[in-house]
C-alpha cells in the first residue's frame, strides 16, 4: 500500500487534515472526522466533489 498524501490527524477540539508532501496543515479544523472528504483528496480529485465536501463540512461546524 503506498503512502497516502493525505491524513486526518486529531489534535484538541477536533481533526486536522495532515498534507505528507507538502508538511503542513490542509485547510481547516473539523469537529467531525472528514473521512469521504478524505478519501476524495487521496483518490479521485475531483474538483466539485471537493469543494462540495469542503462546503458541507464547514457547514457543520456552524
């Protein structure tokens, strides 16, 4: 199995997305673990079902 580029990694107040490549935190704090969004970073990559996810989960956090 290869590496992913992508990893939810849990700190205090919930989950951050973790960019292997690039060594850094990717976008935002989620108090639910994003696992579809997840899998769409590390698979498919697509563009709309990203920013779809991305909007329904900034929603949630409201």
């Amino acid at each position: 199995m290869s590496r992913r580029r992508y990893v939810v990694r849990g700190v205090p107040g919930g989950y951050k997305i973790w960019d292997n490549k690039g060594r850094r935190w990717w976008d935002y704090l989620y108090e639910l673990c994003p696992d579809d969004l997840l899998e769409e970073l590390n698979g498919g990559r697509g563009h709309d079902k990203i920013t779809a996810l991305l909007n329904r989960y900034r929603a949630m956090k409201r």
